[in-house]
C-alpha cells in the first residue's frame, strides 16, 4: 500500500498574517490586502493605488509600515520573505 502526502498551499492573506505575526508586529487588515494584492501581481504603487482607490501617498504609507514590520526593504524581498527565504545581510564594503 503506498501512501502519498501532500503539500498544502498556503493562500497569498495567510502567508500575509503569517509574516506579520512571526516578525512580532501584526500587520493591520489593510497591509494584509496589500500584501495579498502584491504576491498577487499587482506590482506598482499605481496598480495598488487603482486597485484599492487610494492615492499615491497612501499607498507609499502602507507600504513603508509593511516594510517597518517585517524588515523588508522592497517588494522583492517582501515577496521571497512570504516564500519563506531568510534575508541575508548585505555588505556595503567597498571592494579591494
């Protein structure tokens, strides 16, 4: 008898609350949405913007309480964080 396991896909909002919670700060329902709509696609400020019908500021306000939350420094690494990689440090020192 074979047995098979599988894997559970966990949706774009729990991945959000997820990330949230296990940084310490939970992120608010509204940076969940912007979280989902991001890992969703929606990768520009206007196409969140127009997306949720908010200005540009707002958007920008979400993004950096997002980002202050979870120690992400952009979409990018907000993204592989919700995949679950582990950022790495980044050097600064100048080459030799």
């Amino acid at each position: 008898m074979t047995t098979h396991t599988y894997r559970t896909r966990k949706t774009p909002i729990a991945i959000a609350i997820q990330l949230g919670e296990a940084l310490g700060e939970p992120l608010t329902d509204r940076e969940i949405e912007i979280v989902h709509l991001i890992l969703a696609g929606h990768v520009t400020q206007t196409q969140l913007r127009q997306r949720l019908n908010i200005s540009e500021r707002t958007v920008q306000s979400h993004l950096y309480h997002i980002y202050a939350k979870t120690g992400a420094v952009n979409m990018v690494e907000l993204v592989l964080m919700a995949a679950g990689y582990k950022p790495s440090p980044v050097c600064f020192a100048s080459p030799p």
